[in-house]
C-alpha cells in the first residue's frame, strides 16, 4: 500500500482515483464522527474538525509510510490519549 500511495504522487489521475476510492469516503465517515461528538458535547464547539482528524491520522500513516516503529495498538490508543483532549471541553 505505501507503494501505491508514494507511487501515485507524480500521476494527477491516479491521485484523483486514490482520493475518490479511498481517502475521501473514510474522510467523510470521521467527519461525522466528530460531528457527533461534537454535538454530543464530547468535544468543544469551534472544533476544527479536518485539524484534529489530520491530528489523530498523522502519527498512524506517517509510522504506517516510514515503518521505523510498530504501528500498534499501544501507539494508536497514546496518540489518541494525547490528541483528543486538546479537543474536549473542559
């Protein structure tokens, strides 16, 4: 998959395809994630929704690309940990 995704960087068609398959339908799924959330009361209103999925997903693909450490459980379960308070109301 890594290879896929670095593959297609230099292809305007292919990167359309990647987004449109695959980045975009799972995009939309934690958008109304956080949307729930939100109006739940779980997170701050005003939260910047794109910032804080970019928050949580970050860690995981660049581990996931680099492969210079587990992407685990553990990791994902400490990303979180740290990002979603910034998030929540107090």
């Amino acid at each position: 998959m890594a290879r896929l995704v670095t593959g297609i960087h230099h292809d305007k068609r292919l990167q359309q395809i990647f987004m449109e398959r695959y980045v975009t339908p799972r995009r939309q799924m934690q958008r109304r994630f956080v949307g729930e959330a939100i109006a739940s009361g779980q997170l701050k209103r005003g939260t910047d929704t794109e910032l804080l999925i970019d928050a949580l997903n970050g860690p995981l693909f660049f581990r996931w690309l680099q492969g210079h450490a587990p992407l685990d459980k553990v990791f994902a379960e400490r990303v979180f940990d740290k990002v979603i308070p910034a998030f929540q109301r107090k």
